[in-house]
C-alpha cells in the first residue's frame, strides 16, 4: 500500500531545495504518494502554518504522514519529533507548532532513541518518516515529553458588545484575505441581522456584506464562507489585500446590529 506524505514548507518554489529533498524522499521511501499542502507559508510563520495543516490534514487517509518544513533550524544536533494525532502522524522540528495543533487533545510524540551524529537533519527526518511508513518505530523512537507550547490567538465574541474579533491569518494566491472566524459561529450570531466588519490596523475598511458563496454581481468588498468553513474578506476580480492594504494578523472586528 503506498504510504500517504504532505508537505508544508515556507521554502518557496523558486530555488531547487523542495525538489532536492522530494528526491532524497523517494529514494528512501519509493512506494509513496507525495501532495503539496503549501510551500508559500509566510518565513517562519508557524501559526499561518498550523492554521492550513489543521484545517487539510483530514482529507487525507488515516496513518499519512505529514511533513512539516518551517521556521527549521536544520540543526544536526537536534531531533526531528513525530506526534500522533488523530490516527495521523505530523513529523517536524518542534518550533511550537505541534502545540497549535493538537492543542488541548491527546496525542503521543517521539524522538530518536539515539540519534545519528553522521546524518543532517533533514535526512534524519526522513529517516523517522521511513520508520513510521514501516511501522518500526517502537524500537527506535521513546516518548518525547518536552513539547514547546505556543499560545495560539483564537476568534472572541463578546456578547455585552455584540461583537466578534479575530485577524488574518492567512492571505492566498488571489490576495483574499482568510480570517480565523468560523463561518458558522458568524452565521448563528448574525442570522437575519445586520453587521459592520472593521478591518485592518491604521487604513482601516469597513465591511457590511456577506455572501454564502463567491458573488461575480457583487460590486464592493464582501465577506464569504470559503471552502475551509472559515470567513474571508474578498471581492469579485480584485486583489483585496492589495488594494485594502491588509496585513497578515490585522485585527477584524464585526459588530452585530
């Protein structure tokens, strides 16, 4: 059965390191399927990074392996960290982006038993993945119990103010802006009400429009449910974040009238 792998990376696609490493993958893992998440993560954006993993990683079948290649030291020294989490496997340096992930749920992670002082780190890496694919982690691996922790910054909703808040945390390749307000949690407390979105830092937009799928007839701003269950701030043949001048992490304020 071939074995399932992802990558995520804030390595671009420019320079030939991603393939350089696909290649160095297949070598020790021939029998695999490899899928790109996302190589555009902002450098060393970890909770950009987390956000994507957490909200894709699902579509994927039990036992996958997903790779994780940013903010990396490429430290030799140190151990690549495999947590298992939801039947998945998430394979990585521990830079606090396991904790975003897994959060307040179970899961179990490893290191090396012992690591090899002649290997680099990203062919240690690749070592584990190999382990893991073959089901022979328990006689190299031992629980790894030091996992850093990352305060993730999550959507509010005040209800003295009928507000909710939250930011941008992510910006695609067409400059829509996705926000970190789920979709759901935004139509329950507007249902049959109206709203005014307030986005960004200094040159702030406002916002009073939402549609349940992408509008060619909608002539201003809006805010959408995108394919990941999220709210994001679009509109029709315009690259918003350029023309708004929003900015990853900007703060969205929607008040409920």
């Amino acid at each position: 059965m071939k074995q399932n792998i992802t990558l995520i990376s804030d390595w671009r696609i420019k320079d030939p390191y991603l393939s350089l490493f696909k290649n160095q993958l297949n070598q020790e893992i021939p029998d695999n399927l490899t899928y790109d998440i996302s190589h555009g993560i902002a450098f060393g954006m970890i909770s950009q990074a987390a956000f994507i993993l957490k909200n894709s990683y699902s579509q994927k079948k039990k036992k996958s392996i997903h790779i994780i290649l940013v903010a990396n030291s490429f430290n030799s020294a140190k151990t690549p960290i495999l947590v298992e989490y939801d039947n998945h496997y998430f394979l990585g340096e521990d830079t606090g982006i396991f904790s975003l992930i897994v959060k307040n749920t179970p899961y179990k992670a490893y290191k090396f038993r012992f690591l090899p002082k002649e290997k680099d780190f990203l062919s240690n890496l690749i070592l584990m993945a190999k382990w893991a694919s073959n089901e022979d982690l328990n006689n190299n691996v031992v629980e790894y119990n030091e996992m850093k922790i990352q305060h993730s910054e999550e959507y509010s909703y005040y209800k003295s103010d009928h507000t909710i808040s939250g930011k941008i945390v992510y910006i695609d390749a067409y400059h829509n802006a996705i926000t970190n307000i789920p979709a759901d949690i935004f139509r329950d407390l507007t249902k049959n009400k109206t709203f005014k979105a307030t986005i960004g830092e200094f040159d702030q937009i406002v916002v009073h429009r939402f549609h349940e799928y992408y509008n060619a007839q909608e002539p201003e701003i809006y805010l959408v449910a995108n394919r990941m269950g999220y709210i994001e701030i679009t509109m029709y043949n315009g690259n918003v974040s350029i023309l708004a001048n929003l900015q990853l992490n900007d703060k969205i304020n929607i008040t409920i009238n």
